[in-house]
C-alpha cells in the first residue's frame, strides 16, 4: 500500500507547490494569457464544489465539503489496503486520494479552494481548476477504464 499512499503524497505537494506559486504571483482575479484564446493562468477562489456548485451557499458548505472529503479519503485508504494488488485500480484510488486531500487542506486553511488553471473558446468558459482536481479527473478516468478491461476480461 505505500507506493500508492507515496503516489498520493506527490500529487499533495505538488498541487499545494503550485497553488502557494500562483497564490505568491497573481492578485485574485489577475489573468496571464498563456495559450492566447484558449488557456490562461488566474488566481481565483471557489468556497464550491465542482463548477462552483453550492459556492453561493450561507458558508455551511464548508463544513460539508470538509466531510466529504475526509470521509472520501478514509473510504480511499480503506479500498487501497483491500486491493492494493491491482495496479490500474490503486494507481486512479491513489490519484483521486491525493486530489481530495489537496482540495480538503485548501478548505481547512482558507475556507475554499484555490484554483489557477482556465481554458476557454472565444465566450465559452471551463471552470477554473487546479492540479488537485485534474488528479481527481484522471483518477476517475482510469476508474472507468480499469472497470471496461475487468468486463471485457470476464467475457
């Protein structure tokens, strides 16, 4: 099981380097075009979930969120010490581990998450996301992939 706690652990650090870097450079709201009509960095601030989902709420939200992802994490090492064999399936756990852990110390220190990372078409916006939550999307995505070759193996 360590090599995947290991695994979670860099993608921990790497998503709290990367937000304390943009954190120390841009003013809240400031934008750097860095693939010009198309994906910029900006410094912006989500007390939400996933596309801003509850972020308007009174500031219970919060709380929940905190929750979630403590309850989320302690469910991921619990599935991680049952099937660390599998390697595709521990490796996306793993990913998605560290991804809510780095969201979950964002919430605890600021009351929200940092996010820098905009990808956008002409008047078309994609929420702004961070390291922490492009691991979580991955980990998902080999999560799907893992289930398809475990069905088609069976067959």
């Amino acid at each position: 099981m360590l090599p995947w706690l290991g695994l979670a652990v860099v993608v921990v650090l790497l998503d709290q380097a990367s937000k304390i870097a943009i954190t120390r450079v841009f003013a809240y709201g400031q934008r750097l075009p860095v693939l010009d009509g198309f994906f910029d960095l900006t410094l912006l601030h989500n007390p939400g979930a996933a596309f801003s989902f509850l972020a308007n709420a009174n500031g219970w939200q919060k709380y929940f969120f905190i929750a979630l992802a403590a309850g989320a994490a302690a469910f991921i090492v619990w599935l991680l010490s049952r099937h660390n064999q599998q390697r595709l399936f521990s490796f996306a756990l793993a990913m998605i581990l560290g991804g809510a852990i780095g969201n979950l110390i964002d919430r605890l220190a600021y009351g929200h998450v940092v996010d820098f990372l905009l990808v956008y078409w002409r008047s078309w916006f994609w929420p702004a996301f961070n390291l922490a939550d492009s691991a979580i999307v991955c980990g998902a995505a080999l999560l799907i992939l893992d289930e398809l070759i475990r069905v088609r193996r069976s067959r």
